[in-house]
C-alpha cells in the first residue's frame, strides 16, 4: 500500500478523533510522496543538497537569489528562474548546473557521476520533497512585491458587486445572501435542502444567537404563532436579549485570549480582569458600532479619555500571559510587546503576522519589517493597574470622600505607617536584589530621569516588589505584630467612612510622549510605526501629544477607516464563521496564502459593503444572515448521496450543517434544563461549580473545569479563531460516570415530574415534559414506547439494587484547582449533608495534626467561624477541639486559620486555648492547610504550628506559624468528628473540602500530607472522597468512614429508573447537536 | 466552532464522506481491538513514519525542577578547585532566576568513578543508574531558553516557553497514532500530587485536537478519571443505561449519516466502556513477581513509589502506549535554591533505583531496542551558589541522558565548559533534543506539519537538527 492510500485509510479514522488517530500528512494538493520516494530523498538527495549547495543556497544566504532547501524554494527559483521541471531532468536548470553545461555547481569540484544520477532520477519522479510539495510557491525574498501579490484578494478594496441573475433557482431564497449562495449552487448544479422545520430552526437560532435552549413554553408560542413572520419575530427579540452579549462575548474573549491568571507558574488571579468580559458583553448587547469597539480597544485612552468603559476596553492588551517574578525584566517585556504584535494582526487585520518576527513572511507580502512597524504602535505602551474607571463626577466624589476619612485616620494611619515603614524597606531591599546590575541601577535612578524603556522596566520591577510587600505582615512577629494588628483595628472602626473601592480595570497608556526606538532584532535597523507595506508603505504621520505618543490613535483610525480592505472584512467573515461553522474564508484570521481564498468572494464583499453602510452594526448582520433562505435549510436532503458527491464538504451551502455545542453551550444547557441557571449577570467570576452562565466561571489559565476542557475550551493563551471539536472516550467517561452529571439527572427528574403539574404525574406525562425541555419537541410514538419500556427495564433494575445497598446521599462534588481527584462541596446556602465519623476511641488523642485541602467560598460576616473540622460537643460543652476559618466580624483575628482546644494545664485547670495562624485566607484561593498540636509536658511548654500553603502559587513558600501552648491534655468527648460543619451552632464551612487526614501526633513537616501522600502510621483516619474506595470512606483498610448525619429518603427505584432516563437524554447526541 | 479541523482535512474529508457508507472501513478498524504492534502490513490504520524507526515507545523520566548536572554526570575538578571564589571575569555576566548573581562558586561534594565497559562518570548519588551506562548515551551539552520553571518545563515538553503549543507526546501520537485503541496513546504519570508548574497543559495538546492531548493515569482502580460506574449505581444498571443510549443516538445517526461524528460519539461510549477493564489491568502490579518489583526498587520505602511508576510503564509499553511521561519531583522538588545536599540525596535515592530497574527490565524482556528512555530535567544548576549551600537555575547548560530506542549506549556526547556553566561542544538545544527524539521514532521534525490558522506548524518551531552521534557508535 503506497502513501496515497494510507492517507485515505487515515482519512476514514481521522474523522473519528478517537485516541489520538491521525496522520501527519499535509495535503495541498498534488501527488503525495510513497514511502520509497521519501527514503530515496533522505537517504540519497537531501545529503546531497545540504553537502554541497545549502552553504550558498539556504535559509544564511541566497546567491542568486537561490533556495534549494524546500521543494517550493526550487520550483520558484532564482534570479534565473525555476531549478527544475518535475519530471523533466532534461528541461531542468539544475541538471544544467551540476553537469557543469551552463553555470558549474557546485563551484570547485563536480559531483560525482552517480551524484549526478541521483538528482536526475529525482527529478523524474517529480522530485518528491516530504512536507512540501510545493505548491504554495515561496516567495522571494527582497524582491518587493509582485504584481500578483497586489492582486491578492483580502487586498482589494471592499466591491459592491452587483446581485447575480439566476435561472433554476429564481425562486428561491429571500434576499441577497440567498441570491449569491443560489448562484454557486447552480453553478454546482446542486439544489438547496428545503426549509427546516420549526423546532429545528428554533433550536438552532437560540442556541446561535444567546448560546441557550428555548424553554418549553417559547417553543410552544413559536409552534403556535400563526404570523408568517414568527421566525422573525423571534430573532429580533432573541437580538435584544441580554443574553446574546453573553454568547458572543465568547466569541471575542476566545479571539483576544481572555482569562483571568497570569499562566505562568505563579497562575496568580487577575482580580480586576472580569472588567473587560462585562465590557464586551455590554458592547455586544448595546450593538456599538465595530469601528468604534476596535477604537476603544486600541486606543480608548487616547481617543475617549474621559469615558470609563473606553479605557476598560484597552484590556485588550493585557490579557496576555505574565510572570511577576522574572528577573529577566528586558526579555519579558520583549515577548510581551510581541504578543501584542501577534494578537492585534490575528484579530483585527486576519493576518499571520508571527511569521514575520524573525524574516519576511514566506508565503505572505508581510515583510519582517512589517512586523516591527505594527508593533511599534505599541512600544510606548504601560501597563497601569492603578487608573480608576469612573466619570470625573464620581472621581470628585470619591476623593472628597476619601480625604475626610484620611483626615479622621489620620493619627492612626501614621502610627502603623511607622511601625510598617522599616519592614517594608527590607522587603523593599531584598526583592530587589533578584534584579541585575543594570535594573538595580534603574530602580536607584531619580523617577524623573528614567528613560521611556526604563520607566517600564520599573512597572514591572514594582509588581514584584508590591507582591512581596503586601505579605509583610508575615514576616513580624512578637509583641510588635500585636501592635499592627492592634492599630489595624483601630483604623477598621473608620471603615464606614471608607468610600467603596473604585474600579481599577487593567489598562494601558503610553509611558510618554516619547516612545523608545523599535529595532529589528539583530539587523539593528531602527523603524518608525507603519502599517502593512503592501497596503501603504509610507510612515504615517503621527500628532504629537503631551501625554502619550498618539501611535494607537492612529494605528485605530487606519484600522476602522472605511476604506481599510481587511478590518470589516475580517469581522463580517467572523460572524458568518459563528454562524455556519465556516467562514466564506475558511480561516478566520489568515487571509493570507495558507487560509485558503474564499468560496464565496462577491458575497463577503456584498455583505461588508451593506455593513458599512449599516454603520458597522452588527446585529444588523446577524438578522440578515439568520433570516436567509441559506440559514434556514435542512441538515437533510432529498438528494443527499447525489449531492454529498459533488460537494462532500459543503462548500456550497446545499444544506444545514449538524453541529455539536461548545463546551460553554453544553454547561450551560444543561443548567438550563435541569432549572438550576441562575440568571445573575456580570460582575466578578465565580467557580464553575456554581451553577451561573459559562462566561462567569473563572478562566484560571492552568486549572480549568473538567467538563468545559473535556469539550474544547481553548486554552486562552494565543487567539482562538475557531474551536477544535472532538470525540473522546474521556468526554464519554465525564458524561456517563461523573457524580456531577448524575446530580444534574436528579435534578432533571425533579424537575419533570414537577412539570406535569399533577402530584403524581404519569410516566408518559413525565417522559413528555422531558423530550420538550430536552429537545424542544413530542416524542414520536415510537420513542415514547422505547422510553417507557426503558424506564420499566430500569425500575426493574434498580428493585434489585434497591434491595442491597443504600444509595449515595445528596453529596456535591467539585475539583480544587490544582488538585486532582475529586472534592467535596460544602454549599452554604444550602443545608447540605453532615458529614459525620461517630465517635470512636481512635479519635480521643493527645498530640495530634489535622490536614486538609480546601478553597473557601465565603466567610460569615459575623464572627462566626467556617469549619473545616471539628470533633466538640457544641458550644459550652468545653471539650474537644475545632479547626476552622474566622469570620470578618471576628474581633481578635478575621479571616484566618484558628484552632480550638479544649483541655488541662500543668496545674490541672481547665482551660482554653484559642489560637490564631494570623494568615489572611483568600477567598476562592485553593489551600492545603495544617495544625499540629505538640502538647506541654512537665516543664516543657507545647505548641501549635499552623502550615498554610497556596496551591495556585508555586513560588509562595509554605507559611509556617507556631504559638506556644499551655495544655497538657486535650479534654476528650463522645462527640462525633464533623468535617465542614460543627455540632450545635452554625459553622458551616462554604467551598471545596478535599483530603482531610487526621493523625495521633503532631507531625513535623516533613510528614505532612503536602509532602508525604498517603497512610502513614500514626494516621488515624484519611478521607480522600474519591469514587476509590469510596466517597465517604477512609482509605485506611478498617478506617473510619462517614456517615451522612441527614440522611436524604432513599431513592424509590422509580425515582432512579427517571434519573436514569434524564441522565441518558443529557448524554444523547439529540442534546450535544444541533442541526 | 467548526468540526473541519483545519483547511487540510478538508480533502480527508472528501475521502471520507465520498467513501462507501458511513465510516465502515474505520468501524471495523476499531472493531479489531489492537493493532498488531509494528505491522506494516496494509491493515494498519497507523500512519507511517517518514524514515525508518528505531523506537516505537517513548518514556520521558522528566526531575521536575531541574537536577543538578554538576554532581550527577558532569564532574568538574575546576570547580571545586575554584569553590569558594567568584565566577571568573572571563565568563561573563550571567542572569540567575534568584539574583544572587555574586555568589561563590560551590564545590560537588560527590565522589566520581568511571563505569561500565564505556567508562561513564557517574556520581556516587546515582549507584544503581551508574550500572547501566553501557546502554546510555550521556548529553552534556544540553541547553535552553528559560530560566524560570515556568518556562523551562513548558519549553522541554513544547519547544516553546510560552504556553499553547502542542506537547512532544502529542506531536508523537498525530505522528504515529496509537498502537491500543483501548488505552490512551499519550500517558502521564507524577509520583505525588502536585501540580506539576504550569499544570497539565505541559501535556496539553496546544491548538491540535483535545484528542491528542495526554491523558493523566494513576494507581489503583481508576486509573483514569470517571472510569468508572458512579458510587450508589451497579454495573447492570450504567448497562442499561448505556444500551439505551445507543439506540436513541442511532436513531439521531440514521437521520444524518453524513455527519460523522454522531457515529464517533456512538463508538466512544463504546471505546469508554473498554478502557473500563483494560485501564485497571494495565496498572495493575499484582500480577508482577517479587523479584520484578524488588528491581524497581518497590520493597523499599523510599523508592516504591517511583518504582511502582517505573513498573506501570513498562507495563503500558508493553500493551502499545506510544508516549509516557513520568514526572519525579512533581512540584519542582528538584529545585535545590539551598541545601542541595539533602535535596538531592534524598531525590537521587528515590529515583535512582527504579529508573535502573526500568532500563534492566526493558532490556531483558527485549524492549529496550524499541523504547526511547530519556531522563531529565527542564534545566541545570549553577556551579555558583545560591543561600551559601545550594545551586540556582542553569538553563545554558545541563546533562540528560537517552537509552534504547536506537541509542547508541556507553557514549558521552559534548561537553561544558571547565565549570559546567554553559554547554560549548555539541551544543544541544530542546529543538535539537525534540528533533532528534523524533527522529528515533521515524518522523521528520521539518516535515511533520500540522496546519493551524492555515499555517503549518511543526514540532521544533522550524528550529533544530538530529544529533546523528546519538545513533552511532563513536570513534
């Protein structure tokens, strides 16, 4: 079997995408090399070539303007036209040279005769060149640009074509769309799919334009509406929603690699980043003209200094990935303005700029000196975290506010400033010292006398530096720290005159109005901003400003100038891309040689030209498209296998495509359905356990949700221009088996025979509330037999089941970021399970450590604690101990790790210790946390040690705290042992618990279950709530399992046969498609 | 959005769609469960190598955090000469992660022996690897970019220090495929639970298909996550529920037959359903005599739990799992900032044993020939100290080492200079190292291309050679 047919067995696999199944050949056309041909290249001409000719003729040098490194190289040529003829030695320039018969190569010493027969047989069989066949010809470097590549289509100026004149299909379709799709069908002689039907087109409008089902009742209306414009109804009011911002907010942030950390080690939360997700959601929702939203992103300081969301909008730059702590300032910073180059060219202009960094572009005009005008648009950039967003108004009253309350604190803020000031200065000197010479030098310097450049070495410098210091607190200790903390609530008593925090987006500006200098790495050739040569070579001028260089603005202006041939092409190709799967040009941000030309030109310019005169709206683009006849067809066809012929990929448009939903649309349908959305919009990102819209969840760059990766989520580092889809068995696995999903089927069986209005409904009313949440319509006769009968099987099933085991209680289940396995899900606003281990003598010790890893969801603004364990009667009881976190009201120490001990003294008194770690717990941060109890003994005092470690960051040291303690003994109880609760007073705990180990000493740090996994002797219980051995069992063999203190009523084995059904319609195809 | 993974697909899927039925050839290529390794006979679904291979397998013993080369396999009597006195001027300013740019140099406290027939240097942390030099090629001269862990450990898996490009197991299995339709192609495994810096996207498939992207495996009855059937349920139930859900999704097929993937996610529950007894069976150790796991160093505390890793991947060799990439160290345990005395006594110990006992037991179940074993880290350490007694981040030159897998054992290629600062003599970069692990393995990294945005995209970002001495035996 030769290459050819291997690629085709391949292709048959490829489709699948099981485990990894592919190939690595590229196909561009043109016969594909066999195997024997590709061992002939290596092993007898390529050694040839780099022998002989690459000195003079490779990627170093060119002489006479020659390449033979590449198939394509050598088919282009050189100064004296191509090197050879495929198949043709005699007609070959190449065979020429090297037999010495016109030019002599290689110079110096003619190859050897069999050498000589090597190429020419070579050449006779095509000259096959593995990985290029060179069929995109390379171009040739520093030769300006040819009259071809002026004629390249994404450079010509927007047309306006006129509507073409059509014959079979005249009387199809409703508008322009369907006038130039009908026009290539015909040409095709392919005929259009007929209209889907209703449910169908609902369903795919609703899930294309808001990113969510219709419910029941809206299907119902539309199935109803006797209005021939119903559909339209539908999409005007679907286009008003805010939840269409929602869904195409999604689209941008995967094109400007939106997340929320900084994706290196450190993946250190961007707090304030959420700012620039609403931003687009509500540029979406209020239809902002295109051309303005690309300003604002560009250069909304310059253009729109006194409007809020404009310097919102220049996040864009930020999004970037970033490491606080790098010494190497200069290189970093380097990468950084060149991911800005990229990102701009990929989003805006379509165009693969990244090539051009380190040579001109080799299939594209895109000249590396191209590279460094566009980004020296941005070389005067800052990055601020520091600019408020607000009105002037709001400004003016923030700060009269703010000064009133310095004024009242005065006194005290300056006593703890003194306290803090030497401290800081150490932290100050010793973060520093992490600095080279040269940035030392920098960071002595007079601010005034700082360069541009060295002034944004410092921002970054400074990151570092404010990092470490606002950990201060952990590096005093004594009767000193007693004082701050002490002083500190001094100043809290002020805290009602405090004015609310401002917003403080990410933001740039420029450093100045002088930027530093551009310069083509190694060439050492100094460029000015420009834009792409082949468009406009010249250097633009550039209005100086007092505060900024003025780059951007103009960089802006070029970008949404009407005349501008790719910006509006490039955005209108986009939307189309969402709504059909395809762009006309197939890859939405190459418009260049490799993205293939589009199928339908004249259309791509007939739609930009009528988005232009719209004012670069967009919804009105959208209407246009999802009302054609084009949209509306059918995923079927009468003439399906005629037609797949001709057109296998659809190129055409001769039907609807069947689509599966991205990973946000599948998490969010199936909170939808199961009725747990919760439809808050905006604000600060929450976990994805938390039941609200995708595009709130926290986009951690190195931990993301299970489900969402499972099903493509990008991973936010480059632009994403469109997703992969894949099938996997992994999805299958998360699908059929997680506790998660199961929870969401109970939810979803809940939920319909609540539906059925009617206290017990019947199985076919239940099954019918299913097939309409699910998939928007009545099952057929025959499905509503398969159900029931399948319901029946189960009900069977689970009768036997029912009869062995209790079943699993109501227990929610999450991921700690960074963490593996599977946690559990304390919810606060829900009275959820106990998780109790009855009291046993194994769990009354002396010295003792307590373990665990959690993230926090909230805390009490009370005192009140949020309970990580506790083995305590209740309050008042005096026995036992609690390991927990402080609430915000707590008047010694808020919102931090506090254990509580219950026992004697040397002396034999009762007594308490309350101790405090002292370290702030964040919320939403995931932690592994530790208190080992060392008890006094006669004559020597005991002690606590707390280990706090942050597990988002690599970098963060283990925080170890230790306080003396006076008890000898621990007083012992009969109360059980409560993970995440306390017994008798209100101490829920509001997050992930996960890997709770208890152990009869108090272990030194070495041993702690953040180094050492596992059993080790001295433990006495250790939960890990993975499905192995099981969720409430101890790993230990013979260990103490929990036993849920609220036992939820045991599912009746109809119960579990509708779980069972809901859970398989959630896993269906009919739900993850839409066609 | 689009299910055309790229513009070049687009002819497969003409073959595909044009062909007879709906994906009946790949059906019944799935249908045979394994393909029998290394046939290259026309049945195989396999695509095939570019030049002939010498390995089929991969196991990459990645010490994350960066081992020390110069008390491991790069002795320097110059250094400790020197210890105690600052770089000398000539070699320039160096840009260390911690800042301590002045610090002393520090001697190796190691003792240094010539081993095997070859001749090897090998400290004395490492007995047991030092009895198998004569099957390791020793690379002194390796170098990279990154300088932070971040960096390096992401730029040792995807040749780039920025994160989003597909991983060297991910580049293998587009390449290659996979040789066990009911295991994953490209595995991952840590000896603790840690993240490992940067998270799994270190085995991230970048802007490939999710499908390419390694799968993490552990111990015991689950070795991959949501194997199995949910707690409170039994299997005749999922069963029940899984017959049904075929039928409904056929039925969804039937309507559609020319879009493929229904079928696919129809043959992935199946597929799912299979890895549920043939993922256990691969890890578990049970059925592994005594004196197998006392090679690896599994009946003593310290080295069980790399030996038991150690063990599961030979085990997952030997049923075709074409990728497999142990962490040791898992949280840049590796990275001694101080005490490096202890540090690294303690992690040689803990590794040492098993990775010999891999190598032993590769070779005397006769796979060591098509398995590529590479150890390493995603840096060195420097000769200058860093706390008084510990070695910060060398990224200008450190040691790994290759075995099997064609490996030409025994030999030693290039060198640092007198202080094992930066790499002088046959300088390897992670392109040339990815490059030539490629090649191992039959594939091209310039000609192995993968067409994102419409641009192809290859393993080495365009960079890198095969270092040819690694093949043959010198002199």
């Amino acid at each position: 079997m030769n290459l050819r047919h291997r690629a085709l067995f391949v292709a048959t696999t490829a489709g699948l995408q099981l485990l990894g199944i592919g190939s690595h050949l590229t196909i561009q056309g043109g016969e594909l090399p066999t195997t024997e041909q590709i061992q002939f290249f290596e092993k007898s001409v390529r050694p040839l070539l780099v022998e002989h000719c690459y000195k003079c003729h490779s990627e170093k040098s060119q002489k006479g303007n020659l390449r033979v490194d590449g198939r394509g190289h050598l088919l282009l040529g050189g100064d004296s036209g191509s090197a050879f003829t495929p198949g043709k030695p005699g007609e070959s320039l190449l065979m020429e040279a090297i037999r010495y018969e016109s030019y002599e190569m290689p110079p110096g010493q003619k190859l050897k005769d069999e050498e000589i027969a090597i190429f020419e047989r070579w050449i006779e069989l095509g000259a096959p060149w593995p990985g290029d066949d060179g069929s995109i010809p390379q171009r040739a470097a520093g030769k300006g640009f040819t009259d071809e590549e002026r004629a390249w289509w994404a450079f010509q100026p927007v047309q306006n074509p006129v509507l073409p004149a059509l014959q079979s299909l005249s009387q199809w379709g409703n508008g322009g769309i369907d006038r130039f799709i009908a026009a290539q069908m015909e040409q095709q002689q392919l005929t259009p799919a007929p209209e889907a039907d209703r449910q169908t087109l609902l369903w795919r409008v609703y899930f294309d334009l808001i990113g969510l089902p219709p419910t029941p009742e809206e299907v119902r209306k539309f199935e109803q509406d006797p209005d021939p414009l119903a559909y339209e109804k539908v999409v005007d009011e679907l286009l008003q929603r805010p939840e269409y911002g929602e869904r195409w907010a999604r689209h941008w942030l995967d094109l400007v690699r939106y997340a929320e950390s900084d994706g290196y080690r450190a993946d250190l939360f961007r707090e304030q980043a959420w700012r620039y997700r609403d931003y687009v959601i509500q540029s979406f929702n209020e239809d902002k003209p295109y051309d303005r939203f690309v300003q604002e992103q560009i250069a909304g300081d310059e253009l729109f200094p006194g409007d809020p969301a404009a310097l919102v909008a220049t996040g864009f730059y930020r999004h970037g990935m970033f490491e606080y702590n790098v010494p190497d300032v200069k290189g970093q910073w380097d990468s950084i303005l060149n991911e800005m180059t990229d990102v701009t060219a990929d989003v805006f202009l379509g165009m693969g700029f990244q090539c051009a960094r380190c040579h001109d572009h080799k299939f594209d005009p895109i000249l590396q000196k191209d590279y460094f005008r566009l980004r020296a648009f941005f070389e005067g950039v800052l990055p601020c975290d520091d600019v408020p967003a607000v009105s002037p108004d709001d400004l003016a009253r923030f700060t009269a506010e703010m000064n009133r309350y310095t004024e009242k604190t005065k006194e005290i803020q300056q006593k703890l400033d003194e306290k803090l000031a030497p401290h800081l200065k150490r932290v100050f000197e010793a973060t520093i010292k992490r600095y080279p010479d040269d940035l030392l030098a920098v960071i002595r310097k007079n601010p005034a006398e700082r360069t541009a450049s060295e002034t944004q070495y410092m921002q970054f410098i400074m990151r570092l530096v404010t990092y470490e210091q606002a950990r201060v607190d952990g590096r005093i200790t004594g009767e000193e720290k007693d004082q701050i903390l002490e002083l500190r609530r001094e100043l809290a008593k002020f805290d009602s005159l405090k004015p609310a925090a401002l917003p403080r987006p990410l933001t740039v500006r420029d450093v100045g109005p002088m930027a530093p200098a551009t310069v083509i790495p190694k060439k050492n050739v100094e460029v000015q901003p420009g834009f792409l040569s082949i468009l406009d070579p010249n250097d633009p001028e550039i209005p100086g400003r007092v505060d900024s260089t003025g780059r951007r603005s103009v960089l802006a202006r070029w970008l949404t100038d009407q005349a501008n041939p790719l910006t509006p092409r490039v955005i209108v190709n986009r939307v189309w891309q969402y709504h059909f799967g395809r762009g006309l040009a197939a890859n939405s941000s190459d418009f260049g040689q490799l993205g293939d030309v589009p199928t339908h030109p004249e259309l791509l310019d007939w739609l930009t030209t009528r988005f232009l005169e719209n004012g670069w709206k967009l919804k009105s683009l959208h209407r246009d498209i999802v009302t054609s006849a084009t949209y509306r067809q059918s995923a079927s066809h009468p003439f399906l296998a005629e037609s797949q012929l001709k057109d296998p990929v659809n190129r055409y448009y001769w039907r609807a495509d069947v689509r599966r939903l991205d990973a946000e649309q599948i998490r969010d349908a199936i909170l939808f359905v199961t009725g747990r959305l919760n439809p808050a919009r905006g604000g600060q990102s929450v976990q994805a356990d938390q039941p609200r819209r995708s595009i709130y969840t926290r986009v951690m760059r190195n931990s993301h949700d299970p489900l969402l990766q499972a099903f493509d989520l990008p991973l936010f580092i480059s632009s994403t221009s469109s997703r992969n889809t894949t099938t996997s068995p992994i999805q299958s696995l998360l699908l059929i088996n997680s506790q998660t999903m199961l929870a969401y089927a109970t939810q979803l069986a809940e939920r319909s025979i609540a539906a059925g209005q009617n206290s017990t409904p019947s199985p076919e009313a239940v099954v019918e509330a299913l097939w309409f949440t699910l998939f928007g319509r009545t099952p057929e006769a025959e499905e509503r037999a398969g159900a029931l009968a399948f319901l029946e099987q189960q009900k069977r099933l689970r009768q036997d089941l029912h009869e062995q085991a209790a079943s699993l209680p109501d227990v929610a289940t999450g991921k700690v970021p960074y963490r593996d396995g599977q946690a559990v899900l304390f919810q606060a606003e829900k009275a959820s399970e106990r998780f109790l281990i009855p009291s046993d003598d194994r769990l009354n010790f002396s010295d003792f450590t307590v373990e665990m890893y959690f993230q926090l969801r909230s805390i009490f603004e009370s005192g009140e604690v949020r309970t990580l364990a506790a083995k305590m009667p209740g309050p008042g009881a005096r026995t036992g101990w609690l390991f927990a976190i402080t609430g915000k009201g707590s008047r010694r120490k808020p919102q931090t790790l506090v254990l509580q001990l219950f026992g004697k003294d040397e002396n034999g008194q009762d007594q308490e210790a309350v101790i405090f770690s002292d370290h702030h717990v964040d919320i939403n941060k995931p932690y592994y946390a530790a208190a080992s109890v060392h008890l006094a003994q006669a004559g020597q005092a005991g002690k606590i040690v707390f280990y706090l470690k942050d597990l988002s960051n690599d970098d963060e040291p283990v925080i170890i705290y230790e306080q003396p303690l006076k008890l000898v003994s621990v007083k012992a109880n009969t109360a059980p042992l409560v993970l995440g609760n306390r017994e008798g007073a209100d101490g829920r705990f509001d997050g992930l618990l996960d890997d709770v180990r208890l152990s009869s000493k108090a272990l030194s740090q070495n041993e702690l279950l953040l180094t050492v996994e596992g059993v080790l002797e001295s433990t006495v219980g250790y939960w890990q709530f993975e499905p192995h051995p099981g969720l409430l069992q101890d790993t230990l063999t013979d260990g103490l399992s929990i036993q849920p203190g609220r036992l939820e009523p045991k599912v009746s084995p109809e119960m579990g046969a509708l779980i069972d059904l809901s859970h398989v319609l959630l896993n269906s195809n009919e739900f993850l498609y839409v066609d | 959005m689009t299910r055309f993974l790229d513009s070049h697909f687009h002819r497969r899927d003409f073959l595909f769609r044009s062909g007879a039925g709906l994906g009946a050839v790949a059906l019944a290529a799935l249908q045979s469960q394994s393909i029998a390794r290394g046939a290259g006979n026309g049945s195989s679904a396999l695509p095939m190598p570019h030049v002939p291979a010498r390995a089929k397998n991969v196991i990459f013993l990645f010490m994350e955090g960066g081992p020390s080369h110069l008390d491991t396999f790069d002795p320097k009597p110059e250094l400790n000469r020197l210890a105690g006195q600052h770089l000398p001027e000539s070699f320039g300013t160096v840009l260390t992660a911690m800042g301590e740019f002045h610090a002393p140099l520090l001697a190796s406290h190691r003792k240094w022996k010539q081993h095997g027939e070859s001749g090897t240097w090998v400290s004395d942390w490492l007995p047991y690897t030092a009895e198998c030099v004569d099957d390791i090629a020793v690379l002194r001269s390796c170098w990279t970019d990154g300088n932070s862990h971040s960096a390096g450990v992401c730029q040792m898996n995807t040749c780039s220090m920025i994160g989003g490009r597909p991983s060297l197991g991910s580049w293998v299995t587009y390449g290659l495929g996979s040789e066990n339709q009911n295991l994953p192609a490209f595995v991952v495994m840590q000896d603790n639970r840690s993240s490992v810096v940067n998270g799994p996207r270190n085995w991230g498939a970048g802007f490939m298909p999710a499908s390419y992207q390694g799968t993490q495996l552990s111990e015991g009855s689950q070795p991959i996550p949501y194997l199995n059937t949910p707690e409170g349920l039994d299997v005749q139930t999922q069963i029940g529920k899984l017959g049904y859900l075929n039928s409904i999704n056929q039925k969804f097929s039937t309507e559609y037959p020319q879009q493929s993937e229904l079928e696919a996610r129809i043959r992935s529950y199946e597929l799912a359903f299979r890895m549920q007894s043939a993922a256990p069976e691969a890890v578990d150790l049970a059925q592994e005599t005594a004196a197998t796991k006392e090679l690896y160093g599994m009946h003593e505390k310290e080295t069980e739990a790399y030996g038991r890793l150690c063990l599961m991947s030979r085990r997952l060799v030997e049923r075709g799992v074409r990728f497999i990439q142990l962490y040791h160290g898992a949280g840049s345990k590796w990275d001694a900032h101080n005490n490096i005395e202890s540090n690294h006594t303690q992690l040689c110990r803990a590794m040492d044993r098993p990775v010999a006992g891999l190598l032993k037991d590769l070779k005397q179940r006769g796979l060591l020939d098509e398995t590529l074993v590479i150890w390493g880290g995603e840096f060195g350490r420097t000769p200058m100290s860093e706390q008084g007694n510990g070695r910060d981040h060398n990224p200008t030159g450190f040691s790994m080492w290759m075995a099997g897998g064609g490996v030409q054992g025994g030999q030693t290629i290039g060198t640092t200079d007198e202080l094992g600062l930066r790499a002088v003599e046959d300088r390897m970069h992670v392109h040339d190292l990815h490059a030539t692990i490629l090649r191992s393995l039959g594939l091209d990294h310039m000609a192995l291309t993968y067409s994102y945005k419409g641009r192809p995209e290859r393993p080495t970002v365009n960079e890198g050679s095969v270092m040819e001495k690694l093949f043959t035996r010198r002199g």
